[in-house]
C-alpha cells in the first residue's frame, strides 16, 4: 500500500516590535497558504529560531533590542540554511546592502509592495526545494579537479541561496557567463528565465531601448510595443556581461533598476515592477575604472555586493588534461565523428602552454588541431600555439611562408576573438578590432575563417 507524504506548511517567522505590520506581513502569509509566526525582539527571535524549523525569516531593521542586522549576522552560524530578508526604510540602500553583505537573502523597503513581497516569499520558500537538491550538474560543466574550482564550485552553491547581486570577473575566454549559468541554475530562480546581455555589443543609440524597452509610437520606428530585456528576465536572472562598457546615462539608469525594483520603458509614464537577479561580469579592472571616473562609484557598489574571482587557466594547469577530454569529447559530437587522442608530446606542450586566451583559446587549438590531424591521434606537430612573451619567433623558411602564416594565425585569433567576445556581432567587432566593417568583412573572407 502507497501513502502520499504530506509536507508540512512552510513557516515563516516575522520580527517586528509593530502589531500593524506583524498583522499585515501574517495576512498576506496565510493567503499564500503559509504558517506564519512573530516575534518582537531580537532575544525572541533567537529564541525561536534555535527551537523550531523556519523556512524564511522577515525582520524589521529597528528592534527594542537591537536591529536586524545583528539578526541577519547571529542566523548564519545556527541556522545559515534559512533565508532572511530585511525591511528596511525607503531608500537607505546602505542598509540594504550591508545586510547582502552579510549574508541576507533579500530586502524589501517601507511601505511595503505586497506584491513584491509575494514574489520574494515565494522565491525564498524554494530555497528548500534547492537545498538538497543534486548538484552534480557542477561536474561535467565546472570542468576540474583543483583547489581554486572546488573553491570555486562552493562560491556559487553559497552565492545561489542569495538574492545579492554579484559581479564576476577574470580574464577573456575563462568562463565568466559558465559561472553565472551556474548560479542561477542552482538557485531558486532555475525555472525562471537567463538573460545574458553583452553590454559591449549593443550600439549605445539603441541600449535605452533594448535593456527597457518601449511604447508604441514613443520614437521614429517604434511601430509596436516592446519588452526590454530586463523585463524579459521576470522571475529569474538578468547576466550584464561586460558591464564595464555601459555608457554612463545607461549606469544611472541601471542603479535606478536595482534600487527601486522597476524600470519605465521608454514612451511609458509610470515605473513597472521586475522580479530579477541582477549577475554582471567583465574582464576590466572596476575599481581602476571608478578612480578614473569611467564607472559610477554608488553602482559600483550595488552591483558588488559579492565578487566572484573566476581562475584564469594557467593557474590551474592540472586541469588541462581533464578539459582537454572534454573538449575533443564534444568537439567530436558535433563533428560526428570519433574523438582523437592526443598523445604525450602533444598534452605536455598543452600543460606547458600559458593560456593568455584561457579555456577559449584551448578549444580553438584543440578544434584547429583535429581539422589537420590526419589521423586518430592529435600530435605535437596539430598543434599551434602562439608565441609567448619573451619567445624567440619563429624560423622563417627560404620563401618566408611561416612568417606569412604566424601573421594570418595572429589575425585570424584577433578576429575570431572579437566575435566571440560581441557575440558575432560582425559591426561591433569591427569597432572593437578598429577597422570598418567592409574591411573585416574582407578579411574574414580571406582567412576563411566563416
């Protein structure tokens, strides 16, 4: 005989010295058919929390005892499983994000929006489901056996319980929008829609209009009403890649986003709300970039509540090895056809090599190297690495060919970077590389690299 497994009401525990409130926030609790429960001190709270199971805990920031802060920084040690989340006073942002810092799910500011309230209850009620959830999806993906990827595998699992924003950086080609997929993936926004958006590939005349979107008629060729980007991220993450390139109107503008919880696309008169997490990346140094007056200081601050260093390859060359199978692995899936070896000679020049163009770089060598390997063995000679600082150049043969062919290799990395990094975006690229778009369009033809 079956018998279904009844699972118990989540309980919420609210912290507030004002019954009002503590009436209000257990209202709209039991309307989401939730088991709230009050305290009104800090000690009670604690109390509380030692003795009985909670699967969300909202706290007020001024308490007859002390604050919430105290509260948010106590619950990490006993019971750093359970979200917390902070209401705080109309735009003292400070606040809120000293309490990201130290480890609050979320916040939300008086007076409250119930609705945005719901969305975020219901958001940190499905930290349980993720809790325990298999996160074996970290290993085929997060590729990698040594300490800095199992620190790294443990930064994500700890950030994805948050709601704070977080900025990864590292260099080009090391994985940074891997590790924001991950974040989100293993969160409670996993069923909600990720929206990367390279900040660096959109012309700066049309950026107000796809990251807000527009109303009918509110500019030349606004035929029709249109979803920005961010609103497109409802219910789950929004990933700014490369946000060191967004223009300084568009940094006021994003600010006003992670503040307020809403944006006002354009032709529209009043802000609507959005339930998104924010992840940026870049591969720029921000705070060199603050000090220089390039990047706004306050959404500095907002958007690097918690930072996330991703390793560049060569300090992890153990690695090399286990992502160079996976690699050919894959390669051969999409090329149907069997994977190759590589052989001794062949991994050593690769565990050797610097990577300044990190896992990319990798994969270009290793999908170049089965194009001309003839065989089912991938040899030192398939393989084509590029000089390194301080190397002596190659030997140029009678007809000077090799010096012809290192020069096309050079360009053709350049090029091939730059669309990956503008995601193909062939008018962005050519800016990037610092020629016209004719000009690029020819020598991607000549170096056949379509």
């Amino acid at each position: 005989m079956r018998y279904n497994k009844i699972m118990p009401t989540p309980a919420v525990l609210v912290v507030d010295d004002e019954p009002d409130l503590c009436e209000l926030l257990s209202i709209t609790l039991k309307r989401m058919h939730l088991n709230p429960r009050t305290a009104n001190t800090v000690a009670a709270a604690q109390r509380m929390l030692k003795t009985e199971r909670y699967d969300l805990c909202l706290t007020d920031m001024q308490l007859p005892d002390g604050n919430g802060l105290e509260l948010v920084q106590w619950i990490q040690q006993p019971s750093p499983e359970v979200p917390v989340a902070v209401i705080t006073a109309h735009g003292n942002m400070e606040t809120a994000v000293r309490a990201l810092k130290l480890g609050a799910f979320d916040f939300v500011s008086k007076p409250l929006d119930l609705a945005g309230l719901r969305k975020l209850v219901a958001t940190a009620i499905k930290m349980s489901e993720t809790s325990d959830a298999d996160t074996s999806v970290f290993g085929p993906r997060l590729i990698g056996a040594s300490p800095s990827m199992h620190h790294m595998r443990e930064m994500i699992a700890r950030v994805a319980r948050s709601q704070a924003p977080v900025h990864i950086f590292g260099e080009s080609g090391t994985g940074k929008e891997l590790v924001a997929k991950l974040i989100h993936e293993s969160g409670p926004r996993r069923d909600g829609p990720f929206v990367p958006v390279n900040c660096g590939a959109i012309p700066t005349e049309l950026m107000e209009s796809e990251l807000f979107g527009h109303k009918r008629g509110s500019f030349t060729g606004a035929v029709s009403d249109k979803k920005g980007l961010i609103q497109s991220a409802e219910g789950g993450t929004l990933f700014l890649d490369e946000i060191a390139d967004l223009p300084l109107h568009m940094q006021v503008k994003l600010l006003r986003v992670i503040q307020e919880k809403a944006v006002r696309p354009i032709g529209e008169q009043v802000e609507v709300g959005v339930d998104v997490r924010v992840l940026s990346a870049t591969h720029r140094n921000l705070s060199r970039l603050v000090a220089e007056g390039k990047f706004r200081e306050d959404l500095f601050y907002r958007v690097n509540v918690i930072e996330l260093r991703v390793p560049a390859l060569r300090e992890r060359p153990e690695d090399v090895p286990e992502l160079v199978d996976a690699i050919l692995r894959r390669l051969g899936r999409r090329m149907k056809m069997t994977p190759p070896t590589l052989s001794k000679e062949a991994l050593a020049a690769l565990s050797a090599y610097p990577f300044p163009g990190n896992v990319r770089e990798l994969e270009n060598i290793l999908e170049r190297a089965m194009t001309l390997s003839s065989s089912g063995e991938v040899t030192a000679g398939d393989i084509q690495l590029r000089p390194t600082t301080g190397a002596p150049p190659p030997s140029v043969a009678a007809n000077g060919s090799v010096l012809g062919d290192h020069l096309e290799d050079v360009e053709r990395d350049a090029i091939v970077k730059a669309l990956e990094q503008t995601r193909y975006n062939k008018t962005a690229a050519a800016k990037a590389l610092g020629m016209s778009f004719r000009a690029l369009r020819y020598r991607i033809k000549k170096l056949g690299i379509e």
